[in-house]
C-alpha cells in the first residue's frame, strides 16, 4: 500500500527533538517526514491540509497506558483505547504487562499486536513481563519476549518475592539489554492503603501509604541497579525525595530514566478528602510539596516523560467506599490538554512540555519515534490551542469515564492524527 | 460535600455521618433532645410514639453487640419498627454490591439505615445513594466516625462537668491512629470550644499529623493527666501487637494503664470514661472502671437517649410534621 503525499500547510511546528518552534510546512511522503519548510524535489501532494493557526507536533507517546484488553474487555478494549488515543493526538501507546493472561510469553505479545492491527487507531508496544505470570518468583522468558517485540521488562504493580529475586531479574535482563521499568514500592509500606498517609488519611481515617513506601524501594532498586548495570526506568514517581534521589543517581552516570503521571501534577492528597473514589490512586496523591517537587523534576529533565497513566474503568468500579474502589483513572484523553496547561500556567516552556510526551519518552522505548526529523515515521498531531473543551463522560472518547477532572475546562483540540503518514483521525473545526 | 450531604436545606439534620461538617448549634440540638429524651427512657412507659410506622434497619456490617442493641431500643422507644440485618464481611463476598443491597432493601421502603462497616467513608457512601427520603445513620465506619458514641461521650461529659466545655482539659489515651470514637471526639469536643484536648500514646498509636485535628500529643501519662478534668480512655485491639504497633500488653499497662495512683495528678475531680468494652488490666484497673471517678456504665445509658435524639432529628426534616415536644 503506497500513502498518499501530504502537505501540511502554515501550521506552527514546534519539534523539540530538532529545536523548532516555528511557522512553517511539513512534507511527508511514503509515510514519513520528507521535508520541513520547503518541498522536496519532484513533490506533488495527494493531500493538503490547512493549519493554519494550529499546531504541528509529533504524534504523542504515552509511556503508559492500559487497554484492559486481554481479559478485561468490560472496561475497555484495545479497539475502544486506540480509537480514543488517535482522538488525542497519541500515536504510540506502551501498555504495562498485567492484562490477563499476563504478557510473559510471545502469544500474548501476538495477540495484542494482532488485534491493535485491526484498528485505524495508535500503534500499541507492550512491556513483558518481568517474573512469570508476574508471581515475582521465577524469570521470565526475556529472551523470547524480546524476540516477540516487547520493547522492555516489569512486574507492573506487582513485587517481587526477595531482593535476590530483583537483583537475578535485573542481570538477566541487562543481558540482553532490556530496561527493566520499575515501580518503586516497598509493599509492606504501602500494606491495604488507599491513600497518602498524611493529614487527609488520618481525618478520614483511611490507612495511608507512606513517603517511605516509595523512597526505600528507590533506595533498594538504585542500588541494584549500581550492581548489576542494568537499564531502569522508574515509573510514575510520586515524591519529591524520590525524584531528588534519582537526580542524584542520574547525575552519578546510572543508567537511569523516570517518569511522572499527569494526574499528580494537579492533583494532591486534598482531593481526596471527601471520600472521591475517582480520587484513589495508587500510588497515592501525594502532598502539595510533592507536587511541587514533581514539576521541578519534570523542568530539569529528571523526569523525562509525562504519561497518562490510563486506568479505564466500568462505572461500577469506582461505586463502593473509598478503600473498597478500583484505583487509578481514564487518563488518554486528558494527556495533550493537561500538558498545554502546564505551559499555559507557565510552570514549563511548551517545548520542554511537548517534549514530555513525544521524544522524552520514545527515547525511553527506545523507538524511533516522537520526533519529526526527516525519514522518520510519519507521526503527527495537530491541534487547535485555542479550542477548548470541557471534560464530561461524554466528552470523554475512551471507553473509561473515571475521571478526576470532571467539569474541568481543558486548552487544545486535536484536528488531525497521522500515524505512519496516514491521516486516523479528523476532527472538524466547530 | 459532607455539609451538604448531612444538613438539609432548611439547615437541619439530613443523615448523621460524622461530627465534621456539622456546627455548634446543631450539636447543641442534639444535646438538649438527648436531654429530653433521658426523662423518657427512666419511666417505667418507656416509649413515645415520635417514629411510628417507620422503619428502621440495623445494617452491620461488622460485629456488635452495645452499639446495635441501644439503636434498636433507641428505635423501639421511639415506636419505629426495627429490623436487624448482620452481614459478615464474607458472605458480602460472595457476589452482591453493597449498592445492590441497598436498592434490595429501599425497595422494601425504609425509611432509614443505621450502617456500621469495615470500611472508612461506607456511611457517606450510602448516604449519597440512598433515595431522597432515606435517612443514614453512622454507626462506625473504618477508622473513621462514629459520631453518635461521640456525642454520647459528649452528652456525659455535659451532664457531669456542666455546659461550659471551655473549662475543661481533656485527655483521650490510648489508640488513636485506629480510632474512630477517637476521630469523632477530637471533632465534636473542638467544635464545642473545649479549653485543651490532649491524645496521649507512643507513637506507633499516633497517626500522622494528628495535631491538624487540633490536639496536643503527649506520650508519657503522667504529663498527659496533669490537671485533666475528663479522661478518656480507648480499647486496645490485641491485633496491636502483631502488627508490631507494640510491644505487649504489659508494657502497655505499665506505660499506658489507668491506675489510681496514675489518676492522682488529673484533677481531683476527674471524670474516667471509656466507649467500652473495657479490657481490664490492660487499658486500667478495675478499681478505676468501677470507682467513684468512672462514669462508664452511665456513658451505656446516655447512649440510648442520644441516639433517640440523633434518629429522631435526622427523621424529622423529610416529613417536617411530628415534634417532639
């Protein structure tokens, strides 16, 4: 199948990979980049699209999204999520191993990649997992999950049996040089708790989540990491200590990256002081302090990547007592427009926010994508900054309405998603 | 949220799910009802007919024994019609939603639920889906509240130390971190601008910035009870010393134990409570539970007549047609 040529015409490119935040236009042919600013010899566009007045970005990729898709289909499906990534400007969706079956061996690997073919909507890469059947107590295959695709190793959410056990994972892993994405929790820290434990956790009288839950588990795998040299990824960091503590390593030469979920950057343990299930993380929403700590890690590039850490959920999921609730949020559609606010309010230059989302976490993957250089793949967003929106269910494009920004107003409307130079998604101006 | 959720829009009592959110006025209602209500529950015709033809359920979640027993007779004696359902956590297990056991039992029409459960935030929970006529009644959720032993303690506190809580030093010893009477208390007694509310206990049984509720750690008794006026001791759970929160009854009774001797430095006119049931030789001595200073068996009494008021208020706004008076 040869793609159609397009111009994308008088659009304000902003590639942090390349420097440019500028007016101009942009080629692609054969379903990648071939030029930016004037046209390549010989080129003639199939297609035009007019974007003027609105932005020209790589196509988004999210460090971390789940499908629910093998084995919980009632709260999404790859069909449903992919849909809605391309209705978000996001291109690549990198979903963690804890579907079931659990991905730890290359059929699962297939079959998501098999059923993500079916769909005009964002590629889908998976993490495999780290331990068999994520159990914690034997390796998995790495090898063969590699072999399969897997763009990287983790236990998701679930810990391992002994330090032993994480110290033969990361070898084995570092053998065939695979990045071992980590969450960093000490479990019988965080025990049954359902919040920060703070001043909210004890009006309330939830059991909280410690500081340390997160901190000594940074402190345990950082040290690992020193020992065996393998490449880690600290996922969805919580704490400000922690991403001091990773700056730290980072800037002793560990071969270490982290990230932060969009959620904890406007959200604290305050949200959740009336009972809101749709405010129960895990990790926890942290303190105002943390908050804080958190943006200042993603300013100074500690955290390379902001992800959206998509939980969809059924309604029901979140219809009990707090403690009794499913944690985690339907994130995909809130990506783009969190991280324009955050440049909007100025608390990061839009190019430092793009980047985020789009090369910061494709060099993560290692993929290459998130960037528009010339002969890369042809990923694109492009959105109207000025268009706002209003988060609803309905509003809400993914198959999960749990969401803790209900009612908010959000910047930025995507018009058009390319994926491989293919237009998925069209949006019309209203 | 639970301002709206608890008070109706005539500023009256809606559901009763926690002493936060409601205000001085409306714990002074409540006070003065229970008070009214006391004079009922000492004659020998023990009932009025304020909620007749209403139904009542007991919803427990967890075992009870005193709480359930004075809400049903708080219920009978005010003529309601009284069903008791105990689920234990295992059989809710098995398939059904709490929701769904909800809608089960509205469609029954109730007209109130009192709930207790394992779990902090249930009660506000069922109150924000119960149908507009329902009312909900905490009787313990989680670590949380339960603020209708609180406004007993309260009740009695008012009855033996006067109205003026201003005066007074109160001491809550004991396990505060898994608390909820002690959660309600903290409340209700800064609500009513009581002179200085002390928690004391190691720290294992302190819960992280407890003092943003508005109270003055101590953790050595004896600089705790210096010049209490009321001293409020707390069950201790034995699962305390697996979860490694201590380390033996013992040395809590050395450390922690109300004895007469420790009680000297309280005021000599101390008043010992305790929202039972007591464990004694590890929280205190049965000379101190059954002494002169210990008001625990009136605190099982009031707590009818409170809860009497509490049903009664919380009733009343949805029909706004019976008084008591």
């Amino acid at each position: 199948m040869t793609e159609a040529s397009i111009h994308i015409r008088g659009g304000h490119l902003v590639d942090p990979a390349n420097g440019i935040d500028a007016v101009t236009d942009l080629y692609i042919a054969e379903g990648r980049i071939a030029a930016v600013g004037n046209a390549p010899d010989g080129f003639t566009a199939d297609i035009t699209l007019d974007a003027g007045g609105l932005h020209i970005i790589p196509g988004l990729v999210d460090l971390c999204a789940r499908l629910r898709d093998p084995g919980q289909e009632h709260k999404a499906t790859i069909d449903s999520e992919c849909r809605a990534a391309a209705a978000s400007g996001i291109t690549t969706l990198c979903c963690p191993p804890d579907t079931t079956p659990v991905v730890d061996t290359p059929a699962v690997i297939e079959l998501i990649r098999h059923r993500a073919s079916q769909v005009d909507g964002a590629r889908v890469v998976t993490l495999g997992a780290l331990t068999r059947g994520l159990l914690g107590e034997h390796l998995s295959e790495m090898a063969a999950l590699k072999e399969a695709g897997c763009v990287g190793v983790s236990n998701a959410l679930k810990p391992l049996a002994s330090t032993q056990i994480e110290r033969r994972a990361f070898e084995y892993a570092a053998t065939f040089d695979l990045t071992v994405f980590l969450y960093a929790d000490d479990p019988a820290l965080s025990m049954d708790g359902c919040l920060h434990e703070g001043q909210v956790s004890t009006r309330l009288g939830l059991r909280g989540i410690p500081e340390a839950a997160e901190t000594v588990a940074v402190a345990r795998d950082l040290a690992l990491i020193q020992q065996t040299g393998v490449r880690a990824h600290f996922c969805r960091l919580t704490t400000e200590r922690a991403v001091r503590m990773v700056a730290r390593a980072q800037f002793d030469g560990l071969p270490v990256s982290a990230d932060v979920a969009i959620p904890y950057l406007y959200l604290t343990e305050l949200d959740a002081s009336e009972f809101n299930s749709d405010f129960h993380f895990i990790p926890p929403l942290r303190t105002g302090n943390d908050r804080a700590g958190l943006v200042t890690g993603l300013r100074d590039g500690t955290l390379g990547a902001l992800c959206s850490d998509h939980q969809p959920h059924e309604a029901d999921a979140k219809l009990a007592p707090f403690p009794a609730t499913e944690p985690g949020a339907s994130g995909i559609d809130t990506l783009l427009p969190l991280t324009l606010k955050l440049a909007q309010e100025e608390q990061l230059a839009l190019g430092d926010a793009i980047a985020r989302v789009t090369c910061g976490p494709a060099a993560i993957l290692n993929l290459p994508c998130g960037e528009l250089s010339v002969g890369r793949t042809a990923d694109i967003c492009i959105f109207d900054a000025g268009a706002h929106w209003q988060v609803t269910p309905d509003t809400l494009c993914s198959q999960g309405k749990n969401t803790p920004f209900n009612g908010w107003e959000m910047p930025g409307q995507v018009r058009y998603t390319l994926r491989n130079g293919r237009i998925i998604f069209t949006r019309e101006a209203r | 949220m639970s301002v709206n959720l608890q008070i109706g829009e005539d500023g009256r009592l809606r559901h009763f799910l926690s002493i936060e959110g409601l205000n001085r006025a409306l714990l002074t209602e409540i006070l003065d009802t229970a008070e009214s209500f006391a004079g009922v529950t000492e004659q020998s015709v023990k009932k009025v007919p304020l909620l007749r033809g209403r139904t009542i359920v007991n919803l427990f979640f967890e075992a009870s024994t005193r709480t359930r027993t004075t809400f049903e007779l708080a219920a009978k004696r005010l003529s309601a019609d009284v069903l008791n359902i105990n689920i234990s956590a295992s059989s809710a297990v098995k398939g059904e939603t709490l929701l769904d056991t909800l809608r089960n039992l509205e469609a029954m029409h109730v007209d109130m639920f009192v709930v207790r459960h394992a779990d902090s935030g249930t009660a506000h929970f069922i109150a924000r889906h119960v149908q507009p006529h329902v009312s909900v009644i905490n009787a313990g959720d989680g670590r949380h509240a339960h603020p209708t032993q609180a406004m007993l303690d309260i009740f009695t506190i008012r009855r033996e130390k006067g109205p003026d809580f201003g005066r007074l030093t109160v001491a809550i010893v004991g396990d505060i971190a898994h608390s909820r009477v002690a959660r309600s208390q903290i409340h209700a007694l800064n609500l009513l601008n009581v002179g200085e509310l002390r928690v004391v206990a190691p720290r294992t049984l302190i819960p992280a910035h407890v003092e943003s509720l508005g109270v003055r750690v101590f953790h050595d008794l004896h600089e705790g009870l210096r010049d209490a006026d009321v001293v409020i001791m707390l069950r201790l759970q034995r699962e305390r010393m697996e979860g490694a929160m201590l380390p033996s009854e013992h040395e809590y009774y050395r450390l922690y134990g109300l004895t007469r001797e420790r009680l000297a430095t309280a005021k000599p006119d101390v008043t010992v409570m305790h929202p039972g049931p007591i464990n004694r030789g590890v929280e205190m001595d049965s000379h101190v539970a059954d002494g002169p200073h210990s008001v625990i068996l009136e605190q099982v009494t009031y707590g009818i007549a409170t809860r009497m008021a509490v049903m009664s208020m919380a009733m009343h706004p949805v029909t706004g047609q019976e008084s008591h008076d």
